[in-house]
C-alpha cells in the first residue's frame, strides 16, 4: 500500500475493524476545548463523538453555530474568550446551558 507524503494519515479511529475512519488534518481545536477557548478564525473544530471535523459558522458577535450529522445543532456564546451559554437543540428538546459566575458558596 503506497500512501503519499502529503497525505499521510495522521489518526486512526474504529469501533471495528470494517468501521475504520482515518483523520489527514492535525486536530488542534476540538469539541471539549470550544468551553475554555473562543473559536475565532477557525473554520472547522473536531468532534470527539461524531469522529470528524464539522463546519463552525459564526453567525454573530461572539456567538457560533454547529451542526451535527445527526441534525442536532448548538449555538455557543462568548464572553471574553470564555464559553459562557450553550444552546443545544436536540430532537427532543432544547437544552440552555449557563456559565455560573456566583461565587460557591462555603455552607
């Protein structure tokens, strides 16, 4: 098998050996970093579920859209640089969720 310089494979995924994905790109912004890190200038971020780089859409000031395979999408807010609302629309319901910036309370 002759596999060529420029498009080496880089990752390798499968939940069998007939369900085998290969990843070409470096995977250097993914889901789980969407929450620490704003997403500006990227076109793409990885999804660690789904297996596969999915389009990023910002739709507004600090705010940014994906949608899943499975049509699911979420709408994902920014606060300087910090995720600070996630709007999930699934097929069963809408999920909203806060970043909380109360302090803990020490009761």
């Amino acid at each position: 098998m002759f596999i060529s310089l420029s498009r080496a494979i880089l990752y390798q995924f499968s939940k069998s050996v007939e369900d085998r994905k290969n990843i070409y790109n470096k995977i250097n912004y993914s889901m789980g970093v969407m929450y620490f890190i704003e997403p500006e200038n990227r076109q793409f971020v990885y999804s660690e579920n789904y297996q596969q780089f999915l389009p990023l859409l910002a739709i507004g000031k600090n705010r940014y859209l994906i949608k899943f395979p499975d049509g699911n999408k979420s709408y994902y807010t920014y606060n300087n640089g910090m995720c600070t609302e996630v709007e999930a629309h699934t097929r069963w319901a809408v999920l909203l969720f806060k970043l909380n910036t109360e302090p803990a309370s020490t009761e």
